[in-house]
C-alpha cells in the first residue's frame, strides 16, 4: 500500500495482516481523493475505523489541515504511528484508540468538527447503528462530507433531514457513498 498523491506521494506503508481489517482498495482511495481534491486541503479529516491510517495519511499528504484517526485495535494503532513515522515531516493528527461510538461520543462532547468523515467498518457491520450514531452527534462543519465504505450490495439511508446523498464512488465490489451535510432546522 502506497500513498497515492500529495507532498508524500510513493511512500509505502504498513499493512495489518489478517482478516480483521479491510483496506480501501488503492483504485477506491484515488477516486475518492481525485473527485474531493479542493475539499480535502485545509480540512480536519476523520478516518474512523483507520486501520493501518491509509485513508487518513492520504488526506495529510494531500494538504488537510488535521486528521483524527478512530480505531479499537491496539495493533492497528501501532500501525498508525509507524506509517505516520514514515512521513518524516511534522503532520497535524490525533489517535484515539476506542470503539467508534464511544469515541465519536468523545468528539462530539469536545466539540470537535470536521470537514470531511469517512467511515471503513469492518466486514459484516451493522451500518444502522453506526447511521444512528452519526446523526445523533454534533461533529460536522457546515457543509461537510461524510463518507461510508460498504460492500456494493449494501443499501445504506440515511436521515434526509440532515443529510443530502451526493456522489457513489465505485471499484470492484466496494462502494464509497457520500453524503453532504447540513445543519438543523431549528
């Protein structure tokens, strides 16, 4: 796995081995970042369920002001850190090593926006609850993006209230659904 674009383009990273994971496809992550170029620089980028951080290195590389990394998985975390050593350049980030709700809990009760939020659950995830939780919290800039990797046959709705669907990314049999965000009516 390489870094695709931006000021670290080419460097490889660390993978995790195993089942436990599953990578954002290199196609999928250049889609994803060439389409969202001009909304990537400058953000505060969440890379919830990270991995080995791929998605959210990629962000940085690609000039977004600060990336948060949300994952469980101790080794995943150490991953983390070794790719983001591999950058050798000081980077704007923060790792929390906690599942995603109580860590998106954790965002929300400090205040923490983002610009851009993408999800990569694992296989086999329960994609209402981790809706709900989304919609339930304030963690979205005005005007931000949220997006959700899932498997090509998984239909995914969200709240039309607060969320507009916006594009449908596509390689083999993932998906990256986005969705634009806008703030409650009072």
């Amino acid at each position: 796995m390489r870094i695709i674009g931006g000021a670290f383009k080419g460097i490889k990273l660390k993978s995790l081995r195993g089942t436990a994971t599953r990578p954002t496809s290199q196609r999928l992550k250049k889609a994803f970042f060439d389409s969202l170029s001009h909304w990537v620089r400058d953000s505060v980028f969440l890379d919830c369920f990270a991995g080995s951080g791929g998605v959210g290195i990629e962000a940085l590389s690609r000039g977004a002001k600060e990336v948060v990394f949300l994952e469980s998985e101790a080794r995943a975390i150490k991953t983390i850190r070794q790719n983001i050593e591999l950058l050798q350049a000081k980077v704007a980030y923060r790792i929390i090593q906690e599942n995603y709700h109580a860590g998106l809990k954790r965002l929300s009760r400090q205040n923490k926006m983002f610009d851009i939020l993408f999800f990569d659950p694992p296989y086999q995830f329960d994609y209402s609850s981790l809706i709900e939780v989304i919609s339930s919290l304030e963690l979205f800039c005005e005007g931000a993006l949220l997006a959700i990797e899932h498997f090509y046959k998984e239909q995914l709705s969200l709240p039309e209230d607060i969320f507009t669907p916006f594009k449908v990314l596509a390689a083999g049999d993932s998906r990256i659904s986005l969705w634009k965000h806008f703030s409650k009516k009072p």
